[in-house]
C-alpha cells in the first residue's frame, strides 16, 4: 500500500466532503458524522459531477445533480438514477494528516 498525505485532517470537518486530486485521479474525500474518513472516485457514474459538492448523509454521499447516493464503504450506488459504482480508495487518518491510496 502506498499511502500519500492529501489534507490536514483539521481542514475536512464532519459532515462534508471536498475533491482533490491524487497523481492524476479526481478524488473525494469525505468525513461522516461520526468521524470516520473515506475516499471515493470523486465523479458521480450517472451525471459525471463531483461528488464533493454534494451532501454527506449517514455513509453516503448524495450526488447534486440528479440524488444518486453512493456509499462510502464500498462504492456502490444506493439510490438511482446510478447504477455503476464508483471506486474506493484506501485511507486513513494519523498525525493531523488525511492519506489515501489510489495505486490500490
């Protein structure tokens, strides 16, 4: 696993998200309500927006655009329009610092 530090982790509050870019790949990251840190494909398979700018709710993130919500655990859609799911990456929070793992 390679992990590389992406954000402060004092910059993602709970309840949000925000999109960034690891070598080449457009990523969310997003915090829950409880504090649990996850990063998915930051591009909804359905509408092709950020995912970012949409609302964490529970252990999904609701794409603006059309509503599809993905789950933040594995990828998979959980409301339509979305069929596809999108990809999961590894990460993990220590020492202030958020990192992720899209080399997989």
């Amino acid at each position: 696993m390679s992990l590389v530090p992406v954000l402060a982790a004092d910059d993602l509050a709970a309840g949000s998200a925000v999109r960034i870019i690891v070598e080449d790949r457009e990523v969310c990251i997003a915090r829950t309500e409880d504090g649990t840190v996850h990063a998915i494909d930051d591009v909804c398979t359905h509408g092709e927006v950020s995912l970012a700018e949409g609302d964490v709710l529970g252990c999904t993130v609701e794409c603006w655009l059309h509503g599809s919500a993905f789950d933040l655990r594995n990828g998979e859609p959980t409301t339509p329009p979305a069929f596809e799911p999108v990809e999961v990456y590894a990460c993990e929070e220590r020492d202030g610092q958020i990192f992720v793992d899209v080399a997989g």
